[in-house]
C-alpha cells in the first residue's frame, strides 16, 4: 500500500504543479470553459484517487469543489471572485495535505469546513469559524517538502534513457554473435570459450531482466482495479463480479502508466452507473451479480481493450436529447447520426445521462478526460451500448513496442512472423487434408470442416521452396471465427517478439503490421494476417471490425461450460462418466464390503450401508473393488467400476438423448453420462422428480430437448410434455405464443434475437441456469 | 542563413540533402525484401537493434535501375521511422552559398517531384532534394 500512497502523492504533486498556470489564467479570467474542465478534471481525479485510499477529508474538499465548478459548468452558477477565492484555497489545502500525507504527519482539521462552506457559496459566519482557525501545530507539519522523498522507494527514470540501456543490450547481443562466427572460426581453444559462454549467459540474463523492465503484463494493470470495484461495489451497495482476461498480453510500461487513469475512469463508470442496483437487476430478470470484464487482446497492430459491463447500457435517445438541450448539436444534426455516433456523445464534455450524481462518478467528467487521454496517446475509443444489455468501452492503442507471442515462418528465402494468438493450430499437409478446389480456390478438410487455403508465397509473390502437398498449413482463426489456412514452407521458430512499427508505406500494403528482429538480429516483417484474409476475400471489412470482441467473449463462455467430469471403465465394459461435482471420492473397497439384498447391491463404507450401482448380478472376482462414491445433500451412493478412473472435461454441446441413453463426447469416444441425485435420477433408484416442481419446454426443438432439458432438469424440475397439465414452470421462446388453456405459475422466456428486454439469450447459458436456480428457489417456496 | 549540405551521388548525378537530416552514413548490409511494397522500397535493414527502410533513391526519383550498385545509404528519421537510403557514393559535406533558386527548367517528373530548387555550393550547382518526398516516391504521390 505504501508504494501505492507514495503513487500518490507523486501523481498529485504533479496534478498540482501541471495546475499551477492553468489556475492564475483562469483566475485572469474565470469564464474559460477550458480552463475550467482543466480544474474540474483535478478536483473529480483527486476525489477518486481519495475513495481509494480512504482519505475523508481530502475526498470532501475535492467533491466539495467539483460539486461548485459542476454547478458553473451547467450553467446553474455563476464565477464571482469569491467562488475563485475558495477553489484556490481548496487547491492550496489538498497541496498541504498532500505534503502532509507524504512525511506522514496529520494537517488538523483547521478550517476545511470553512473552505467547505465557502465553495457552496453561503454566507460565512464568521463565528462559526471564530475558534483558532489553523492551529499552531499545524505549521512545522505542512512544511512538508523538505521531508519528502524519504518514504520513496522507486527511482523514477525517463524512458528514453531506458530505450537506449535497451537498444544498448541488443547490439551488445549482435555483437556477440558476430564474436561467436569468429570465435568458432578460430578453432577450439577452451579459454577463450569458457569466457565467452559467460557473458553470454551474463548477456541474456540482462536482456531478460531489461525486457521486464519496459514491459509489463496488462494483467498486472488490470487487477490493480479489483480492490477498488469491490470497495466501490460495496459502497453503493452492489454485487460485482470482476472478469479479466488479459491473454498474454504486455504492454510497453509507459504505455500502462498512461493507461492507469483512463482505464479507472471507465471501470468506475461501468460500477457506478453501467450497473443497476441488485433490485433493478432483479426486475429486469438479470442475475444480481452484475459483471465487469476486463479485456485485453492484440489485434493487428494495436492492443484492443475492452471493458465491458451487463447493466443498464446508455440510454442514447436521452443522450442525444440532452446534447441538443446543451446546444451540441442541433435535432437535425441529431436525426443523421449513426448508432455509433450518438452513443459517442457520451465522451462530450458535460453530457451524462446518469439521472442523479453520486459521489464517485456521474457528471459527464471522465469520458471526455478518457477521450483525450486515449487519443493523446495515438488510441481510438469507441462505445458500445445496447439500452439494458450493458455497455462496452473499446480502446485501440497502438503497439509501439510490445511484446507479441509469435510464430516465425519460412517462404521461399524470406521469414515472416505472426502473431501467436491467430494461430489456432499447425497441420502437415498432404493428401490426407487436401480438398477439392471449390470456385478456384484451393481448400483444405480438417475434421471440423472445410477451409479455404492461402499460399503465402502467391500472397506474397514471391516463390516457395515447397510444393503444395509439402507445404505447413497454419491454421488462421479469424476474429469472427472464420478459419483458413496460410500455406508456408516450413515453421522455423515460435517465441516471443519485439514488434516495432514500421514505415507507412510498408503498412499501407495491408500486409504488415510490423517489424520484429529475429535472434540473429536480421528483422523481419511481422505479417498482418486479417489483412491478408481480408485482401484475398475471406473476411469482409466489416467483418474484421464489429467482431472483434466477440470471439474473446465466446471463447470465454465455452471454457466455462466444459463440464468437468469423472470418467470411467464400467463393468459391463462400457465407458461411463459422471459429473465431478457430483463425486466425493474414489475408494478402494474389499470384496468383504460387497453385499446383496435380493437383486440390490450394497458397500459398507465408514460404517455405513450405501447403495451399490453398476455390479451385474454376481460379487466381483476381484479381491479389491474400485468404487466412486456420489454423494449430495439427498442420497449417498456408490458406483462400480472396472478402474482407468480418470478427470476430463466434457463439452455439454455435444450430449444427446437421442439413443434413449445420455451420451457426451469426450474427445472422439462417446460416453454415458449417469445421472444421480440432483443432477437426475438414475433408473434403479425411485424418481424424485414427481412431487417436485414440474415444468413445460418447447416441444419439437432439438435445443430445448438435448440442451435445455438436461439443465431443466438438474433444476430440480420434472419436465412435462403434455400442454394439459398445470406446470410450475414454463419455458417458452418469446416468439411462441403462450400455450393454449394450460397454466404455469412461472415463465421464462427464452430469446432468439433482440425481439424482447426480459428475455434470455440462447446462448446467454450462465444467464439461464442463473435464472433456473432463482425459479426453483421461488417455486419451492 | 546558409545551410550545409550533404552531396551524395545518384545514378550519376550529384544532388544536395539537408545535412542536419543525416544522422548517418552506413555501409548497406543484408537488406531484407518487402514483398508487394512499393518499388523504390528496397527492403528493410538493420542498424544496430533498429530497423530501416531502404529506399532505393533511383527508383524514387524514377529513374532506371541501378542494379545492385548501391552499397551506401544515409540514415535518417522521419515521422518516427528509420531509413536508409541507399545512393551511389557520398562525396563532400559544403555549406550552401545561398538559398535554393526556384526551378527554371523542366524536370522528368521525379526529380520535378523531390527537388526543393537549384542550390549553388562550394562544389558546384545541384538540386537540394527534399527527403520526405523522396521517401513517399511515385506512388504514394499518385494516390495522393
């Protein structure tokens, strides 16, 4: 925390300093509206940054201003010298405080209720302040400069001296090379050898060192923002789950610094008024936990970040409304706006659309200040909002020296990289994968499908070495998705790369991103692979555009819908799984333990009768019985097997029904998957489900049947398939109409398309499965 | 104000280039081909750890080929980017004697295209090249 605090007081030192001029032309002239934003920015940075370390009193004087300066920047107040007078005391005092907090000593309360008052623009009564106004104590305290710097544990360089130390290193290390050609030419002399091996261990130790230096995971930038979305999402009463997914990306030190503030404004915004209270989150069907995620990914050649919420999104008529209230823009003007475009007024100094300000965010400050950080740096900002759905924030920053996991690839004589994180995966070609040609464009079959196939060197012009059969086919997945394979000759090399940007007129190709040196230091160009998918037709413009989100989000939900199971040889010689969930243990049991009660098996287990499942009729020959036992809050039981126990992850897309038994792939082997407790029941034992709650689904819909009921099901619910009975339940697509006389107590809409609010998405399974658990909580009331 | 000039050699003729655009002047080592780049784009090398863009400074003022002659290159920086662009020889570094004279005569159009004027030095008149425009080449002036 302390390094934090000294963060700190640094930032605000220089907040105060930057300040100092715009402060006396201001006061020169009060009416400057840009000059105010400036100020007003100050305030609303040092409030937040006072929320975070809980420091009261600074945070009362710092809203206490830019609550005064909101009222003058709306219109509702006007600048008299007196309001002047009390900004800049304020100013003064957050100086002394900030000097104070750095030599640890405490500024008495003093007057900040004075200054307080004074910013609200009521009368001062003098009496009210008559008591010793700065007590005498207070001086040797806020002396504080001459203290400063011991608490300093950082040293704080200017990154061109760093860039050079760095570029340094690497010609140290082509040097090296070169003395190693020459060594070796030399012959063998020992000396000379040893000497030379280490300083090149020496040299790539410093080299690792010095990369780490400049770079840092973006991992690293956003969980410094958990701490504050838990103390915020508490302060306001809300329930915030935090998401980050960073990926391997790092971003050039500096590049993070500039990052901190902007990414903390939109992280604030996304809690504070992204997301709607637990209750208003309850009525409009969402579960009460509302998400924040945090994304991070290269893209060509810049880092694309996300930061995207599940609340109430922006509501862009109002938005518009007040821009033209503000003067803007006019209706007109208004009328030819593109979604898009309307909802960027949202970075338009002064605009919000949240109906009440709170203490932490909420008047229209932030946005612009983010804007102009981002584009500052060479960035672009988009927002993304669905009125309801949530809203998204995209930020493109331009890679200018990152770090890229990537793959080095050899055509013809030249080396080529690409980024890692396009590659999905690496074939051999041949017979065995080459397809047909279809409308002239060679194709390649992979057990998923047909794809299209790109030589690199006729991409490129320039020759291969390899003939088609011959070539390494990397396989390229798109951001929307889309798969096709980049023919090279041979890969030579995967690890991570410095990219650095390269000159216009080589990007303007549409090919390159940039330039990356290789170990032996000679460089080569770092392949732009949507661009070259999209240059030969295989993704539209748009395509590379508007989806670029998506995929991280889709990958996301498929890693967390893989069931983990227990799979396992059964007795009968089948192979049988159970959810993990579901297993308490595996033991090992003596045939001693086994018993029959009739035809119904049974093991003692810690002196206890369970039920035993998956025998045939006779005890085992075996002297030792393997058995998983399942246990949840209703029953206990164990389950057989014939060993090779083993954890996978099941992907729930791939379960039917459709053999009369629940069958699930793992990997190309099919499975039973068994059913107990909660999770179904299995056959042998009595069926539950009767006096529980009961449920209707869509009838003759292959999602409902092979998807929707299995999580129906592990609900708690019976599903029903008559259109007669009464159900507790009924799932319904919205576009269906109800059905007919039959009642249901509950309904859950289930949505295809954008066609209602309340609706779930199809896809939205989290969601769904949310909102299951809350039905079933309220039938069995 | 006079400036001093570096007086470099291209495809026989001498021309003048800002000496204070000159950080360099480097022995052209492996030069890596750009695929579909441009054709004055030579291919991209490396000084030290950075990377530089060779221009071929015939083909960016549009004239023939020289072969592989070029084994010099001026090191330079504009917008941020490294270049290396690559000339026949290098021959002096004079100060100018005055400003660079307006164009009178008709240039082929690459030289119309990169030329600042006429500069009268210690050595003997010659065109004062503009070094960006010598960069950008043909065709990014056409699409211009």
């Amino acid at each position: 925390m302390d390094e934090f605090i000294a963060e700190f007081v640094n930032e605000s030192r220089e907040m105060l300093d930057a300040l100092e001029r715009e402060l006396v032309a201001w006061e020169r002239e009060p009416g400057d509206q840009a000059r105010l934003d400036v100020i007003f920015r100050f305030f609303h940075t040092v409030k937040g940054n006072c929320g975070f370390f809980d420091l009261p009193r600074l945070e009362a004087l710092a809203h206490a201003a830019e609550d005064a300066l909101a009222g003058v920047r709306s219109g509702k107040r006007t600048i008299d010298a007196r309001l002047v007078d009390a900004v800049l005391a304020v100013v003064d005092r957050i100086g002394e405080m900030v000097d104070a907090i750095d030599s640890g000593t405490e500024v008495s309360q003093g007057n900040d209720d004075q200054l307080i008052a004074a910013l609200s623009g009521k009368e001062i009564e003098p009496v009210a302040v008559a008591a010793p106004v700065a007590a005498p104590s207070e001086d040797p305290a806020s002396s504080g400069p001459a203290r400063q710097g011991e608490s300093l544990r950082t040293v704080r360089l200017p990154t061109n001296l760093v860039d050079r130390f760095m570029s340094g290193i690497s010609d140290m290390i082509l040097v090296r090379n070169e003395l190693q050609r020459q060594i070796a030419s030399l012959g063998h002399h020992a000396g000379i050898e040893a000497s030379f091996n280490r300083l090149s261990t020496i040299l790539a130790d410093t080299q690792a060192i010095m990369t780490r230096v400049r770079m840092q995971p973006i991992s690293n930038l956003f969980s410094s923002y958990q701490r504050m979305v838990r103390d915020l999402a508490a302060d306001l009463g809300k329930q915030v789950a935090i998401e980050i997914e960073s990926g391997e990306v790092e971003l050039d030190r500096e590049m993070i610094e500039l990052l901190r503030d902007p990414l903390l404004h939109i992280v604030r915004n996304a809690v504070d008024h992204g997301l709607e209270t637990l209750d208003e989150r309850r009525a409009a069907g969402k579960p009460g936990t509302g998400q924040v995620r945090l994304s991070a990914r290269q893209t060509g050649n810049v880092i694309r970040i996300a930061i995207s919420d599940d609340g109430r999104g922006i509501d862009l008529d109002r938005l518009v409304e007040k821009a033209i209230a503000r003067g803007l823009l006019t209706r007109e003007q208004a009328s030819q706006l593109t979604p898009a475009q309307r909802a960027m007024l949202v970075c338009e100094p002064g605009l919000t659309t949240a109906s009440e300000v709170t203490k932490i965010s909420g008047r229209g400050v932030g946005m612009d200040v983010v804007r102009d950080s981002i584009e500052r740096i060479g960035g672009k900002l988009r927002v993304d909002t669905t009125a309801g759905m949530g809203c998204a924030v995209i930020l493109d920053v331009p890679l200018t020296l990152s770090i890229v996991p990537s793959l080095t690839v050899q055509v013809g004589e030249q080396t080529f990289s690409l980024p890692r994180s396009y590659v999905s995966e690496i074939v051999t070609g041949g017979d065995g994968v080459e397809a047909e040609r279809i409308g002239g464009v060679r194709h390649i079959t992979l057990r998923d499908g047909l794809h299209p196939c790109l030589s690199l060197d006729q991409v490129l012009g320039i020759a291969g070495h390899k003939a088609p059969l011959q070539q390494v086919l990397v396989m390229v997945k798109m951001i929307d998705g889309s798969v096709f394979a980049l023919a090279v000759d041979a890969i030579v090399d995967s690890g991570d790369l410095v990219v650095r940007p390269v000159a216009p007129a080589i990007t303007a190709t549409g090919l390159y991103v940039g330039v990356v040196q290789l170990s032996d230091g000679s460089p080569a160009l770092m392949l732009d692979v949507a661009g070259i998918g999209r240059q030969s037709g295989l993704l539209s413009e748009g395509q590379g555009r508007l989806r670029l989100d998506s995929e991280a989000e889709t990958r996301f939900d498929q890693a967390e819908l893989l069931v983990p199971v227990v799979a396992f040889a059964a007795r009968d010689g089948s192979r049988k799984a159970v959810a993990m969930e579901a297993v308490e243990r595996i033991a090992e049991v003596g045939q001693a333990a086994v018993g029959f009660a009739g035809s119904a098996a049974h093991v003692v287990l810690d002196g206890e009768i369970i039920p035993l499942l998956g025998l045939e009729d006779t005890l085992p020959e075996d002297a030792l019985l393997d058995i998983l036992v399942i246990s949840d809050d209703a029953c206990r039981l164990a389950y057989a097997t014939a060993g090779d126990v083993g954890a996978e992850d099941l992907d729930p897309a791939t379960i039917t029904f459709q053999s009369g038994h629940r069958l699930g792939l793992l990997g190309d082997q099919p499975v039973e998957l068994l059913e107990f407790g909660r999770f179904g029941a299995i056959d042998d034992l009595p069926v539950p489900g009767t006096d529980g709650p009961t449920c209707r689904l869509p009838q003759d819909d292959p999602w409902a049947r092979d998807f929707l009921r299995p999580m129906v099901e592990a609900a708690g619910y019976a599903v029903i398939e008559d259109n007669r009975t009464h159900v507790d339940l009924e799932v319904r697509f919205d576009h269906d109409a109800p059905a007919g006389a039959a009642r249901a107590e509950q309904v859950l809409l289930i949505g295809d398309g954008h066609t209602s609010d309340s609706a779930i998405a199809r896809e939205d399974l989290a969601g769904l499965s949310q909102a299951l658990r809350a039905m079933t909580a309220r039938s069995a009331r | 104000m006079t400036q001093s000039v570096l007086v470099a050699r291209v495809a026989g003729e001498r021309i003048a280039i800002p000496a204070q655009l000159v950080q360099s002047v480097i022995r052209l080592g492996e030069v890596v081909s750009v695929p579909r780049a441009p054709g004055h784009i030579a291919g991209l090398t490396t000084l030290r750890s950075q990377s530089l863009t060779v221009i071929d400074s015939a083909l960016a003022l549009e004239l023939e080929p020289q072969g592989d002659g070029h084994e010099l290159a001026l090191v330079t920086t504009i917008d941020g980017c490294g270049y290396a662009i690559a000339i026949d020889a290098v021959e002096n570094v004079v100060d100018a004697m005055g400003e660079p004279e307006a164009l009178s005569l008709k240039l082929a159009p690459g030289w119309k295209r990169c030329a600042v004027g006429k500069l009268e030095t210690s050595v003997g008149v010659m065109l004062l090249i503009d070094l960006e425009r010598l960069i950008a080449g043909p065709e990014q002036q056409k699409a211009a």
